[in-house]
C-alpha cells in the first residue's frame, strides 16, 4: 500500500526544484539581455533590470521555493534533510 505522503512529499520537492530551475533561467535572461542591450544616453541600466528580475521572482515563486535561485543550494539543503 502506498503512503498518500510519500506522493506530497515528491510533488512538494519537485514543485522546489522546477521553480528554482524556472528561477535561475529567467535571472540568467534577464542578465543576459541587460548585459547586450547597451546604454541609454550614457546611462546603463543593468543593475535596475536585474533588481527588477530578483524582485519580480521572489514575489512570484519565493513561496514555493523561499526565494533562493541559486540550484547548488536547493540542491545541498535537499541532500542534507534527505
């Protein structure tokens, strides 16, 4: 018989892991377009669109995954609870 748990606790960590995956990808297009999208008028404005990204992740799927988008540590923390 199969414990109804064991199937929460698998959905749990996989919903953990596709949002850090989703988390990291984005965070790394947004630094990627920032990076090639050049100044306007002298003034670039990178930082302010990876602030944006971070903010924008972390109130969308911080509660799913706590708001970490680095996989090293999910994954470290995963490792270490199992």
């Amino acid at each position: 018989m199969d414990d109804p748990r064991a199937n929460k606790n698998a959905l749990a960590t996989f919903s953990v892991l596709f949002s850090e995956f989703i988390g990291t990808a984005l965070l790394l297009i947004a630094i990627n377009w920032s990076a090639v999208s050049g100044e306007i008028g002298g003034v670039s404005f990178q930082p302010f669109a990876i602030v944006m990204a971070v903010f924008a992740l972390i109130m969308q799927l911080g509660p799913i995954s706590g708001g970490q988008f680095n996989p090293a540590v999910t994954l470290g923390l995963y490792i270490k609870t199992a």
